[in-house]
C-alpha cells in the first residue's frame, strides 16, 4: 500500500490563489519518517521542534503589528491542530499545514513523500515541495526573468516544473531627464526586490526538500545580482556555469537538454567522490564507515546505517527477505530476528534500493565503471 497523500491538483491551483494584499501565511512541514518519528513521543519531540523554530520565523526581525498578531494566532492555532498521536497524519510520510487567518486558510495536506521539518512565513503557501517526488531527485533549476521566474525539479534526463511566478516590474521608461532617472532606480530597486523573492524561496525550498545541485538559467545582467542575494547554504549547491537557453520558449525538454552535460559531468565528480570515500574507509583496519558486498551491505540496511548505497547499474542477486519485519539477506530459511520463515527473493538488490531509499540513503547507479567489480557490484558508505 502507497503511503497517504493529500495532494491533488484542485488542493494545488486553491493554495497557489490563497493570496492576499500585505498577508502573511504560515507554512509548516513534519517530518513523518516511520524509521525516525513511529512512535508518539518522537512525534512530540518533533512537533515541538517544529513550532520553537516556528516560533523564532515569526518573532525575527520587525513586522507590521497587524501581521505580527497574525502570525502568532496562526501559532497557536498549529499546536492545537498538531497531536503526537496524530490520527489525521496516519499513513503520511509527512505532513504539510497552511495557516492564516486573514486568509481564512486552515489545510492540513498528507504528503507520501519525505519532507523535512521546517516553518517558512511568505506572501503566500509555500507549496513548491508538495510538487516533490521521491525519485524525481535533487536537482533544482531555476528560469529566471526580470519579472518571473520558473523552478524545475529532477534530475539531467527528468525534470518538471513545481511552480512559476512573477513580481510586479514595471517596464522601462522611455522619457529623458530626471523623471526617467527616478523611473530607473525604481525599476532597478523592483527587480532588487524579485532577485529577493527568488533567493528566499530557493533558501526555504532547500529546508524543506533538499536538492543538491542548483543551476541558473538567465541573462548576464541579472545572473550576478541573485548570486549576491543567495543565502550561503543554497550558494554552496549552486553550479559555477549559467544554463544557455531561451527563456521564452524554454519547456522541460528544453531545460533537461541544455542542462544534460553540466550535470552529467557534476554526477561523474560525485560519483569519484563517493567512490574515493569508500575506498579510503575500506583500506583502514577497524572502519566500519563501509561495507563491500552483499550480506555486508544489506545487514547495514537492516541495521539503517547506510548513508550511500553504491551498486552497478543492472546488477541483480539472488536472496531471501523476511516478510514481516524486512530483514535481508543473501541466503538462509528462517530470520534470525523473529524466527518465521523467509521468502526467496530473484532480485535483493532491488529490495536493497528500496530499503536504502526509505531510510533516505543516498542511492547511485554506476554505469560504465568497473570500481565495484572486486566489491561484488555493491558497496555502501555508513553512517555510523
């Protein structure tokens, strides 16, 4: 059975239109991970979390009193709707919660997919991570205008869009002397504040659905100015190369083209990173920041140490999974955990990739490249 989830395109296009002139919205998002957050006490815990740093968004900075009241209604508000027991998340891998009175907004949205723990406060919902799937991957690009602005998610051959909008720019002005000056420094200080809106979505999408790889696609003039706008964590994931395309008749296609061999050569570095981390951990006596091999690897996922699982792409095993409580292993007829009996499985590997991504490992296909051939095609960086 799926996990539970919430969203649909109605609840999508509803929260895109809950706007309002000089309003402010709550958007919270919970962490549900069943390996982290099963029981009720990790789910407090959590909660709680989730609403001090709510609590610290809000009370940053200066507000407009009116706005400030608000927020802090909103506040209360989430930690009545937000129960440990939480019977209305039962199924989610996390939960997703709207708030703002002046708006009349109150939704609460099961998410099948993970989500990080984070309260972001906007002009409206922030709803790009509810576009997220799990196996569309980290990549974020972004198609910027003066005016607009486009954000694809995904990977270098899967990209799709998970939200557009566009900031109040007026155009330019045509007329000399010091009225066009003044035109400009507005225009100018317009687009200052666009370049904003962008850097803090980019910053709020990264605490909420990770992405490792940033890209920019725009024109030279505006290329510097988000750059100096970028919050350093988001900053850190940017790729040093603007995408070359025409914005005006870029579609994801389009993008996933243009960006093909700027990622492509980004995912070989990684993948030589995460290599040359395995070995390193592999050649000191006494590491156990690696394993090498099926049964080692699979008794990391057991035990839900892996931090990356690395196998060759289109390699398969045979072995047994138990049923019940999801041990793995290579061969044997009973789990050594409860007893019962195991199922024979043609392909563990598989079973290996799912467990890798339901702990929220890091998972990396290796096409064309002989490393993992003495490790038996599969290996894995550890966590602990």
């Amino acid at each position: 059975m799926g996990a539970a989830n919430d969203i649909t395109e109605p609840a999508l296009r509803e929260l895109a239109a809950a706007r309002g002139e000089g309003e402010v919205v709550l958007s919270l998002y919970l962490d549900l991970d069943p390996g982290h957050f099963a029981t009720a006490p990790a789910r407090a815990s959590e909660i709680d979390s989730l609403l001090d740093g709510a609590h610290r968004e809000i009370e940053a900075g200066e507000r407009p009193h009116a706005e400030l009241m608000a927020l802090r209604a909103s506040l209360e508000r989430a930690r009545e709707i937000l129960d440990p027991q939480m019977p209305q998340a039962q199924g989610a891998r996390a939960l997703a919660v709207f708030l703002s009175g002046p708006l009349a907004l109150e939704r609460v949205m099961r998410l099948p997919h993970p989500a990080r723990t984070a309260a972001v406060v906007a002009d409206g919902p922030f709803i790009e991570p509810l576009a997220e799937e799990r196996a569309a991957g980290r990549v974020c690009v972004v198609l910027l205008g003066e005016r607009d602005a486009r954000l694809l998610r995904g990977g270098a051959r899967a990209l799709h869009e998970v939200s557009s909008y566009g900031d109040d720019v007026h155009g330019r002005h045509h007329q000399g002397g010091w009225s066009q000056a003044r035109y400009q420094r507005s225009v100018h200080e317009e687009v200052d504040g666009h370049l904003r809106h962008v850097a803090r979505v980019l910053h709020a999408l990264l605490r909420v659905a990770p992405y490792d790889t940033l890209l920019i696609a725009t024109g030279e003039p505006l290329y510097p100015r988000l750059l100096e706008r970028l919050h350093p964590d988001v900053r850190a994931r940017l790729l040093e190369h603007r995408v070359e395309i025409d914005l005006s008749a870029a579609g994801p296609a389009e993008v996933e083209e243009a960006v093909r061999p700027l990622l492509d050569a980004e995912q070989r570095e990684h993948e030589q990173r995460l290599l040359a981390e395995l070995r390193e951990h592999l050649a000191r006596d006494g590491d156990t920041r690696a394993a090498a091999g099926l049964d080692a690897v699979l008794a990391a996922l057991v035990e839900r140490r892996v931090a990356a699982l690395l196998y060759d792409a289109g390699s398969s095993a045979p072995g047994v999974r138990c049923p019940r409580c999801g041990w793995m292993g290579g061969a044997g007829e009973s789990c050594p955990v409860d007893g019962g009996p195991l199922e024979p499985r043609e392909d563990v590997v598989e079973d290996a990739v799912a467990a890798a991504l339901e702990q929220s490992a890091e998972v990396v296909a290796l096409h064309d490249r002989p490393d993992l051939g003495p490790l038996g095609g599969i290996a894995a960086t550890l966590r602990f």
